[in-house]
C-alpha cells in the first residue's frame, strides 16, 4: 500500500512540475486581431511585471525561421498552467506551451 502512495504522490509531483515557486504570468487573449496575406489572426499578451510581450502571427506564415528557435528552460507559467520558457536563440522572445496547447512564440514589445 506504501509503494501505490508513493507512486502517486511522485506521479502528481511529476504532472504538476515541481514549479510552484515560478512566477505567473499574466495571459491576455484576443487583445487584438490582425491581418495578413487576408487571414485573421487573434494577438495576445502575456507581461510580467514591467515587461509586456506580444504574440507573433508570423509563426504562421513564416514557419521556416520559428522551427530553428531553440526552447529554453522554463522560466513561468500562466494562470491557466501554460508554461513559458524563454527562446535560446531568440533574442527578446518567450515562448508558451503546454499539454495539448501549441508553442505559440511573443516577442518584447517594451
């Protein structure tokens, strides 16, 4: 009974991540919508303290140049459980993911 206890409390610590002592990011969905090559696409915003960071539609269109950025560590996480790590390779870029959620690439904007 002690080792089914003991798998499930490693299983939990394992799906939660250990990262409760990460900071939240604030996660702003659908702030704006813009237009290119006369497709929509929904622009979102994710800040923490003094830095705002915004979603880049590009990675849509020019997927090329986002499949050579190189994830890096997590650094946070949303209130949702997203979590966010920053890009090695990308210079002012954070990146957000999670389970059954796409990266999904922003850039500084202050």
């Amino acid at each position: 009974m002690r080792v089914y206890i003991g798998l499930f409390i490693a299983a939990l610590l394992l799906l939660t991540g250990c990262n409760n002592d990460l900071p939240t990011y604030i996660l702003d969905k659908n702030i704006n919508i813009i237009e290119i090559d006369d497709m929509e696409f929904a622009i979102h915003r994710l800040s923490y303290k003094d830095k705002t960071y915004i979603s880049e539609p590009e990675q849509y269109i020019n997927s090329e140049f986002y499949e050579r950025l190189e994830i890096g560590k997590q650094i946070g996480r949303t209130s949702d459980n997203l979590q966010v790590h920053i890009v090695k390779n990308g210079a002012k870029r954070l990146v957000i993911k999670g389970f059954m959620y796409p990266e999904d690439f922003f850039i500084l904007n202050n």
